[in-house]
C-alpha cells in the first residue's frame, strides 16, 4: 500500500507486543524498547531499537516483520521530494519483508506486510511495475486471508484494493489491459463487503471506518458514507497513517456539506 501512499500506505499494521521473560535477553530488551516507540508512533527509535535486535538476534522472523513496517513507515517523514530515498526505502522495506515470509511463510501478519510493501513501492515505480505490485498486493492479501480468516487488516487491504482498482477510468484499464495485460477482476461490492468485515472484526481501528466510508462514496452512498467518516474521525489515531486518513476524510465531508 497507501496513494499509499495511494494504495497501501500506508499500511498501518499494528501488531501486539511481545510478552517478554523476567530475565529479558539483550534482544528481547531491544524488542522491547522497539514495541515501546512503536506505540509513541516513535518510527525512527523504533526502527533503531529493531535494527539493533536484528544484530542481537539474526533471522527472526518477527524482527524483520518488524524493520520491514518501520523502514516503509519512515518513508512519511521523508520530505516530498526525496523521491530515491523513498524508493530506496520501499525496495529495501520489501527485502526484509520477503526474509521475514521466507524464516515465517504461514503468519498472516507477515505475508500482509509483503502487500503493504509491494503497494509502497508501486508508488515510486513505472506503469508496468505498478501493474505488477497491484497483483501482487491482491495476491499477498488473500493468502494473509487465507491464512486467517479473521484477520481484519487483511480485509482492509483487500477492500481498499478492490475500490481503488475498480474506480479506474475506462480509458486507463483499456491502455493497461492493451499494453501490460488486465489488472484481477476488482468491484466496489467487494470492497465494502472486506471493508464492513474489518469494522466488524476491529471496531476501534479508525481507518477501518475511514475506508469504508470512501468505499460508501464510491457506490454512491453519501449518508453511510457520512456516517462511517463520522465514527472513524471519533476514534483515536493509534497508527503512523492515522490523520493522514482523517485528513482525506474531513475533506470529502466538506465535499459532501
């Protein structure tokens, strides 16, 4: 994801914490510190407190899920022009991701972050490779799914794939399916159906709501719409992509006022 920033941005993931022995290795004090930041949305301490973990404690799956979220989180704090350095963040993001599925191939956790990567990187990539990392979102978000059922980040994926892939203009899916081949078949019932899901698995995740409600608009159902921006504004913002989402919700009320 996400532009995610359009599609995926933003992924926004948010794991439990650990719970770490009495004696705490100096790994798992590392992994501590890491969650901790991660809750003040602290990215670069967080960041900073996984890297070190992963010298203390190489191959573990869940730190490098771990640097995997917070080098693709940095990105937000780049300034609008770094272009190379947020692409050089999404590519190297993307690596620890694959390193994390490759030790942990059945956590959800860790296959999603693969879809939220592949979405990041889209956005500073080519036509032909955006077209690419759209499939590969999709495909990453249903095998999360599959591995979880009840995973509600994985439908948050999947329904704002479905909505931002089924909004494409006429015009724009005639040229992709002409010269890169067709985008998977996308719907707006689809996404809504993944969106309404999420919200029913984790209704105090914010941008849960926040989706939706784009969803709503773009079947043409301003008053859910309204209504599902309204929840979600209500809602704390516990992720690093939290009020970015507020952000793009407060403006579509206006649209609608």
């Amino acid at each position: 994801m996400t532009t995610r920033a359009a599609l995926l941005l933003p992924l926004v993931l948010l794991f439990a914490g650990a719970n770490l022995p009495a004696h705490a290795s100096p790994a798992d004090t590392l992994i501590r510190d890491g969650l901790a930041a991660e809750a003040k949305l602290d990215t670069p301490r967080a960041l900073e407190a996984f890297l070190a973990a992963d010298k203390a404690k190489p191959d573990d799956a869940f730190i490098l899920q771990k640097i995997a979220r917070h080098t693709s989180d940095s990105i937000v704090d780049l300034p609008a022009d770094a272009v190379a350095e947020k692409k050089r963040r999404a590519e190297l993001a993307l690596a620890y991701a694959r390193r994390s599925v490759a030790l942990a191939p059945d956590n959800a956790e860790n296959v999603l972050s693969l879809a939220v990567c592949h979405g990041t990187l889209a956005v500073y990539s080519d036509t032909r490779a955006k077209i690419t990392y759209s499939r590969l979102v999709k495909e990453d978000a249903e095998r999360a799914l599959a591995l979880d059922p009840d995973y509600d980040w994985a439908h948050h994926v999947l329904g704002r794939w479905h909505y931002e892939v089924a909004t494409l203009g006429a015009t724009t899916r005639f040229f992709v399916r002409v010269i890169y081949g067709a985008l998977p078949d996308a719907s707006v019932a689809k996404a809504i159906e993944h969106l309404e899901r999420a919200v029913a698995l984790a209704p105090a995740v914010s941008p849960h709501h926040l989706e939706l409600g784009f969803a709503y608009l773009t079947a043409d159902r301003p008053a859910d719409a309204r209504a599902a921006f309204n929840r979600g504004l209500a809602l704390p913002s516990t992720g690093k992509h939290d009020e970015a989402a507020k952000t793009r919700a407060r403006e579509a009320i206006k649209r609608l006022d």
